[in-house]
C-alpha cells in the first residue's frame, strides 16, 4: 500500500475479533495493522502517518483493544473512527459481515465460513485466517461456526445469500454444522480442506488462482502463530497474488506445500516470506526455494 484513505485496526494479542479483519480491510482497499489492547504501537502510528489515512476501523470491542487506542488513532492523525464489536466473536464477524456486504441484496452475497473456536487454542485460528485471505480475494466476509453449533445471528446472516465456502474439513467443520449452514442457502456450500491446515492451505491457494490471482509470486508464512498471516492476508489479496502456509521449523510439516510449489515451478517467478527467522527459518526458506527455482 504506497498510500491508503482507510485502515482496519485489530488486536495484537487476541485473535478472536480480528479473525474478521482481512475481507473488511479489502473492501475499503485499506490494510490491516495489529497493535496491543493498551494502546497504538509507536510503529503503527507511524504507518499511519505514512499511508496518509484519516478514517480507521477498530474490530474488537473495548477488551481487545481498548479505548487508549482510539485516542492514539486520534494523535496518528485519524480524523473518522469507527468501531466493530460484537457480544462475542460470531456477532462481531456478522457485523463486519454486513459492512463487507453493504447495500448488496442477498442474493448478491457470498461468505466464507470458518470454525471460530476449539478447546485447543491452537485449532481455533489456521482454517480462519486462510478464509480470511480467500474472503479478501473475492469480496466474501468471514463468518464463524462453533464445533457444536451456529449462532442465531450467523444463520440469519447467511438466509438467502447467494454461495458460501467452507474452509476446513469435518474435523474444523463437522458435517452436521455445515448442514446447518446449507439449510440456508440456495446450494450447498463448496468445502475447500486437506489433511491439514498446510494441505488447506494449498487447496485454498488453488481456488485462489482458479478466481484469477497470479501465482507468479507466491507469500508463504508460518502456520504455526496467527499474527503474520492476519496481516498478511488482506495485502496478498490487495496484490491479487497467492498466500500460503508453511510450518518453517519442521520440513517433513511443508511436504504438502513442496509438492504444490512443484507442480506450479514453471509459473512462480518469485517466493516472498512474511516473518523473521524464527518462525520461518532459512532452512525453511531454501527448501521452499528449491522447489520454485
């Protein structure tokens, strides 16, 4: 982004909220920057500053990221401020839904569907965060579903649009939740998964470059923390080019993401890295290397 009107805040230290950042971001062709819940980051303030934007949207009520913020907003030179906060994280994804969406009928709609929570919190994010590329890519907000079950307000939201994704397989998503989920809409949704959040990667960066993003460059990050990847997502789309997850640490973990840069070699003219080397290490770097070159 050389420059940019409008940015999307999200919390640093809580995912929950900001799970629905990347397609809120791309629909006002703004990114997305993280800061902590005390206050802007002096390096946010700084991008800010550099971008040039005077309206800001905060997703997160005031737990994730609290009021000091938006008085540091105020201080970067934020003159229009807003603010997505749901009463938890499924109806927080549904109100930044309907700012994606618009005046948009619904039979004009699409979504991506995620799981929002897991008992491990470590299962809760990966499938979300790369819906939340695929939603920035193709104008499609990220709504949330539980292991168990779909808020009242998820399923009105998806009455009647017209197509949805599901991103993950039955263990993210489990078949009677996606029923929910169909229950509601004209066809049923596409599932996009693999064996796991890597392989969901690759098939997801398929669809990417089925809907028309260029695998010339292709941005790998780490799968195994969510910071660099809700960041990143709404800026790859912004590029119309390819995300994708990669372990960084265990090479046998990237085995999946190896065989997909493979058969695509001939096409990828440059590999970009988002993250330092403790999450992505040169070892890691070369062996994806190797693969494209």
């Amino acid at each position: 982004f050389p420059n940019a009107a409008q940015v999307v805040i999200a919390s640093s230290t809580s995912v929950a909220d900001a799970m629905a950042a990347g397609p809120l971001g791309a629909s006002i062709n703004g990114p997305v920057l993280i800061t902590p819940p005390t206050g802007l980051d002096p390096r946010v303030a700084a991008e800010i500053r550099r971008l040039g934007a005077t309206t800001a949207t905060i997703i997160g009520g005031t737990t994730a990221l609290g009021p000091q913020v938006d008085t540091d907003l105020a201080a970067a030179g934020v003159t229009t401020l807003t603010r997505i906060a749901g009463a938890d994280r499924y109806d927080t994804a549904v109100k930044a839904a309907e700012r994606v969406w618009g005046q948009k009928p619904a039979t004009q709609r699409k979504a991506v569907i995620a799981l929002g929570n897991h008992t491990d919190p470590a299962r809760a994010w990966p499938d979300a965060l790369t819906a939340g590329y695929l939603g920035s890519l193709t104008s499609a907000p990220v709504l949330l579903v539980g292991l168990t079950g779909v808020t009242p307000g998820t399923l009105a939201a998806l009455d009647g649009i017209a197509s949805a994704t599901i991103i993950g397989g039955n263990a993210a998503v489990p078949v009677p939740i996606a029923d929910l989920v169909n229950d509601h809409l004209p066809q049923p949704a596409k599932r996009l998964s693999g064996v796991d959040r890597y392989a969901t990667s690759n098939t997801v960066a398929s669809a990417a470059v089925a809907t028309g993003a260029s695998v010339s460059t292709v941005w790998a990050m780490t799968g195994r923390s969510p910071w660099d990847a809700l960041a990143a997502g709404a800026a790859v789309a912004h590029l119309d080019q390819v995300l994708v997850l990669v372990d960084g640490l265990n090479g046998s973990s990237d085995m999946s993401i190896s065989r997909w840069l493979v058969t695509r070699g001939a096409q990828i003219t440059r590999g970009r890295i988002i993250g330092g080397i403790k999450v992505v290490t040169d070892a890691a770097g070369s062996r994806l290397a190797r693969r494209i070159y």
